[in-house]
C-alpha cells in the first residue's frame, strides 16, 4: 500500500503542474511519459560532427543546437536515440538541402530509440520530390517521444513521419509548412508530394500493442501543406487544438484507414479554417468523432476522449493563439544558453475558473467519493472515471447546485483511477486512490 500511495503523490502533483500556458516543463498526451535527458547539465553544438556525437551517446544528455547546422548531402543522422532532449538555442536550424533519396532526410531516430525529447528546432529540406526519400524528421521506431515547439519545412517525401514500432508520442504546438514549390517528375508518380505526416507506412505496419498512441495537440498546418495532415493507419489519435489553414485548394487534411487492426481519432476543438478536404477514407475499419470542431465533418461512429490529463483551448480562440507568430506554433520558445526555456507570452489570456469551487474528497477513498460543485448554472456537468490503463469504468452527469454528490466506488479495485469533469469546452482531471 505505501509503494501505491507513493505512487499517487507523485502523478498527482504532476497532474497540477498544467497550466493555460504557451510553455510547459513536461508533455501532455501520449508522450507524457518522455522525461528525454531529465536534470544533467546542457551541452551545446553549432556543427553536423559534433550533434551526431552527442547524440550517439548512451549516457543521458540535454542537447543545445546553437545557429544553423547544415548537413552534407549522404550524411543524414539516423541512429538508435535514448535519453536525449535536444533543444534549439533562438533561430536554431537543421538544413538538409539534399533531394536525392538516400541523401535526404535530417533526423531519424531508429528503431529501438526511447524516450526522447525536442523542442524549439526548424528543420528545412530541400523541398518536396518524389523519390521516396526521407522526411525532415522520422521517429521509425522511438517510443515516449515528445516534439514540441518545433517548425518543418519543406520535406522530400515528408516533414516529420512517425512509424514501425513508435509509440506513446506527443506533438505539441508544432507547425508544418512547405515554403518551396514542389519539384515534379519524380519516380514516385506524384508531381506535388507535399504530404506532412504520416503514422504508420503501410496497413501492416503497427507497433507492440496494435496502435499508435498519438497525441497532435496545438498544432497547425499552414501554407504549402497539400495531404497528410495526419495520414493514419492501425492508430488510437488525438487531434487537440489544431489549426488547418493551407493555400492549397485541393488539400486533404485526415486520411485515416483501419489497416489490419482499426483506427480511432478523437478530433477536439480544431479549426478547419482553410482546407479543400477535412477527411478522406481509405478503408478499413475507422472511428472518428469531431468533438466541437469548426468546418468538421459528419462523425462515424464514436470515440472514447483520452482518459489523460489535458488543457482545452475553446474552439473560438484556436485562429488566434496557434498560428501567433510570437507565441504560438513553431519554434517560438525563448531559451538561455544555459537551456532554460520559456515563452515571451506569459499565458494564453483564457482564465479557466469553472471548476474553482469544486470540492472532492477523500482522495484517498475506501467506498465512496464526495464531490460538490457550486456557482455553475444552466449547464450539464459530467463525470467520468478511467482506469489507469484508460479503460472507461463510469459516465455520468453531476449536480451543480451545492449539492454533495456521493459517488460509490465500492465495486472497484483496489489501484489509482483518474476522474474527469467536463463542462462544455472546459474540464479538470484528478486522480483518487481507491484502498
């Protein structure tokens, strides 16, 4: 029982650590367990020879990319990565302006490679070619991965492509674009293969457990970008407040397919601003529910939320803060040379006190848990209860009024659960310990 308690402190007080903010110290979603180089002292590199060298290192280590890193055509890095954060000093950029399939690509984390963090990178390719080269960056089998605050551009065959046994990965408050034309006439028969993402390369591709968990919260899509915004196969996604506004008339935003298992997508106060396509099918069994979307399609069928702790934006504020260009996607971080991160913007201005008057106890909870909410009119609110496996155990509405509401746990086991209240486009997620 101590280890368990033990336990719930820790993951309790990381749950409080989350805030309205354009920065934060640790990841949300599928990645949140990516801890990458943790506490050791930074080191920083400003040459092709000497990132490689650090990153080939099985020691943990922060990484710091100091000015623009260009590298040789043939001499992509791909290599088996663990333990590592590497973040980009203010205008840090890696350059590959190779269109050659072998000679392309930036960053590919290898299979076997875990637990990596990177943060605040422009990565810029040569332009989109289709010769089935490699993308800007490729995680072709990394788990507890975390890309947050970075900027892809210009990709051969793709900016940043997740694939063969990756899992657990969150994509933060990233921004993927094509600023250069697309160069046609490739073997690979598309004369404009401007696609950004994709998860999973073919239906039979899938990591241990069948899916890949995946996490595209904050993120926008912006000029250039023609399909795969993501293109999914055999996945369990999240889409958290992305931003879709490309120039590209004839642009398809999701293109999901079951592949050999299924696919589930939970798309969450996105805005479709400007896309030719917000969803195209490509068989299978698939998933999809649009959860307070602007230009959304018709859902198919209906998808659990992610049982995870996480901060909602309301849907009406996202054309706002994700494409700021001082704040928001992109590598737009501020960061010291000793590494120390922040964000010029202090908060994203969206006070969340719905729930301040909420009481719930005990935490530690024997039968039955208490939870009173007060000062909330004219509004359904709802509880939910997830196993720590996110399995959905309990949906139900909650009462507002002042009233306390004794919620019977005594049919569950003994372990940590997590309880979710939801109203509207706000909600708040603790954990309780059941003894």
């Amino acid at each position: 029982m101590k280890s368990i308690i033990t336990c719930f402190i820790v993951l309790f007080n990381a749950n409080l650590a989350f805030s309205q903010t354009y920065y934060t110290t640790t990841p949300q979603g599928y990645g949140q367990g990516a801890t990458g180089g943790g506490n050791v002292a930074p080191v920083t590199v400003n040459t092709y020879t000497d990132f490689k060298a650090k990153i080939k290192l099985q020691t943990p280590q922060v990484i710091l990319v100091s000015g623009t890193i260009t590298i040789a055509a043939g001499q992509n890095i791909s290599e088996v990565v663990t333990n590592k954060t590497i973040i980009g000093l203010p205008n840090a950029r890696l350059v590959n302006n190779t269109q050659t399939q072998s000679g392309s690509g930036i960053l590919n984390l290898k299979n076997g490679s875990n637990n990596v963090i990177i943060r605040n990178l422009i990565f810029e390719g040569p332009g989109a070619y289709d010769v089935d080269g490699r993308d800007n960056l490729t995680a072709d089998g990394c788990t507890n991965l975390w890309v947050d605050h970075c900027e892809f551009q210009d990709g051969v065959d793709g900016n940043f492509d997740i694939k063969g046994n990756s899992d657990n990965v969150t994509v933060s408050w990233c921004k993927f674009t094509y600023l250069k034309p697309a160069v046609p006439g490739g073997p690979g028969g598309s004369n404009d293969h401007r696609f950004s993402n994709l998860v999973g390369s073919n239906d039979s591709q899938s990591p241990a457990d069948g899916h890949y968990s995946i996490t595209f919260q904050n993120c926008y899509w912006a000029e250039g970008c023609r399909e795969r915004m993501p293109r999914a196969r055999n996945a369990e996604l999240h889409i958290l407040n992305c931003y879709y506004n490309t120039d590209v008339s004839s642009s398809r935003a999701l293109g999901l397919s079951g592949g050999i298992n299924t696919l589930s997508c939970y798309v969450e106060n996105s805005d479709f601003a400007n896309i030719g396509t917000v969803y195209q099918g490509y068989g299978g069994t698939v998933t999809l529910e649009f959860d307070n979307c602007i230009n959304s399609v018709s859902n198919i069928g209906s998808v659990t939320e992610p049982s995870y702790s996480y901060n909602v934006i309301p849907v009406s504020d996202v054309a706002t803060y994700i494409p700021n260009t001082t704040c928001g996607a992109g590598a737009t971080l501020q960061v010291t040379s000793a590494g120390v991160m922040s964000s010029s913007c202090e908060n994203l201005g969206i006070e969340n006190n719905v729930f301040s008057n909420i009481k719930y106890y005990p935490t530690i909870v024997e039968d039955v848990l208490n939870i009173k909410l007060s000062n909330i009119s004219n509004a359904e609110v709802k509880y939910s209860i997830y196993s720590v496996n996110g399995k959905n155990l309990i949906n139900e509405s909650i009462k507002t009024d002042g009233a306390i509401n004794n919620i019977n746990l005594s049919h569950l086991t003994q372990g940590i659960y997590f309880v979710k209240l939801k109203i509207k486009e706000n909600q708040k997620t603790f954990r309780i310990l059941k003894k």
